[in-house]
C-alpha cells in the first residue's frame, strides 16, 4: 500500500514537527516505501506540516549541495589539473539551472516554485516560507556550513533537524559544529565560478568516522525524537542541541589527535 500525503504529514507531526518550525530535513526517498507521487508528495506533506506556504507559518530547509572536488588540509595553491576536474566535476551554472545531487527529495523541493537557494555554487542550501529570503540571502563560499553560512543561521534561531530514513552521516549542521573548533579537521575545495576558479576553506569530510558515533551516543543519552514516517525510521532534533553536543564529542575527540 502506498504512502499518501495525508498520510506522511500526519506521521511527521505525530514526531512532533509543528506548524510554524523552521525545519532543516535530510531524506530519502527510497525509505519511505511506496508514496503516491513520489518526491514531490513528500515535499508538499512537509510544507503542509510546519506551514511553509503560509506568510504567518514555518520554513522547510533542506540540502541542495552538489559533487565538488576538494582535498583534505589547507592549501593555498594547488595543481591546474585539479582546478580542471572540480570545473568537470562541479561546472558554474547560474542560481536558477544548479541541480542537487543529494536525491529526489531535495531535487523535487528545489524545483517547487517558490523555493529559494542561497548562493553557493556547491554547498547551497534551499528554503521555503517565512524565513527562507533570511536563511539563503548571504552564503560565503570559505566555510559553507560555518558561522557565517545558512547551517550558522540554523544555529542561532529555534530551528529543527529532521533525519528522514538517513543516518548521522548525513546531517550537514555537524560539519557547523566542527568549523567552531579551531582545530577542527579542514579541507580545501576548488569552486569554479564563472570565469576562475578559488580555493575556499571548509570543514573536512567525516566519512563515517566520528558522525555516527555522535549519533549513537545523542540518542543513547535520551535526546531527540524517534519514530517512524511512512516506512523510514525518523529522527527529530533541535539544532542547537544536537549541534552542540557534536561540538563537545569533536573538542574531545580531535584535541587527541
């Protein structure tokens, strides 16, 4: 039996989503079994649930990064070749024609009208309803998850995190947490503009090494929300308080490096 709209907001907010919230979402599509419409279902029950197509409800966030090229450490110069393959790898297309590579539930929100992205040609993220213009209207491109970035707004306000039939892995607001450290691991990723290419200083990439962990032990100590939206297991979670038990895991776990 397949999955309705109706159906998938009632779950949503059976976990405790609310009508006005600024929802951060990361999902997949595959989880939630069967849903009549697919991505773009899950989309509307999402806007449907914290009010984002209402001018006095919520916002709906959501991923749109893209494959980039980048290597580990900071670096101020690095070979042509590796500017040649981040322009392959991840070319400049304007605001409006920039897909997201991080499945079809992002991909349907971005082509919803009305949807906003901030302006990082890599890391952008998208955003729809009251908040969304504050959210996406300024994005640096040294540290795309930092302070100064939408994934730092999320911090700051009273916002949520909802992981969709994905794990730890895959909630970007835990790179926020690293670029606090100041010996937080580091990468460099070429971002190709128009007509150069920069190098542009970001958190480094986790892959699966301390992510899952902070996860495990976030929800072992009775934080966050559990339960099920559609056939996928979900997590709900503030931001700051997830963001900032990452922050005290990762100031233990890198100053030992």
């Amino acid at each position: 039996m397949a999955h309705s709209l109706d159906g998938i907001a009632t779950d949503v907010a059976a976990l405790g989503v609310r009508h006005g919230d600024t929802l951060m979402v990361h999902a997949s599509l595959s989880a939630l079994g069967r849903v009549e419409g697919g991505a773009a279902t899950v989309v509307e029950a999402l806007i449907a649930t914290v009010g984002a197509d209402d001018p006095a409800g919520g916002t709906l966030v959501m991923a749109g990064f893209r494959d980039s090229l980048s290597v580990p450490g900071r670096h101020r110069s690095l070979p042509d070749c590796l500017h040649e393959e981040a322009r392959r790898i991840c070319p400049w297309l304007p605001l409006t024609e920039t897909p997201t590579s991080m499945g079809a539930i992002p991909e349907a929100f971005r082509q919803r009208p009305g949807t906003r992205r901030s302006p990082h040609p890599c890391t952008a993220y998208l955003a729809l309803g009251a908040g969304a213009e504050a959210l996406c209207a300024a994005h640096p491109l040294p540290f795309a998850t930092g302070p100064s970035s939408p994934a730092g707004r999320l911090y700051e306000g009273e916002t949520h995190q909802l992981l969709l039939g994905v794990g730890f892995n895959r909630l970007s607001q835990l790179h926020h947490a690293e670029t606090r450290l100041p010996h937080g691991r580091r990468k460099t990723r070429i971002v190709a503009l128009e007509n150069r290419t920069l190098l542009a200083e970001d958190a480094g990439d986790d892959r699966d090494v301390h992510f899952p962990e902070i996860g495990r032990r976030f929800l072992a100590a009775g934080l966050g929300q559990t339960g099920k939206i559609g056939d996928a297991e979900a997590i709900l979670m503030a931001t700051r308080e997830i963001d900032d038990f990452a922050y005290a895991y990762l100031a233990d776990a890198l100053h030992s490096l």
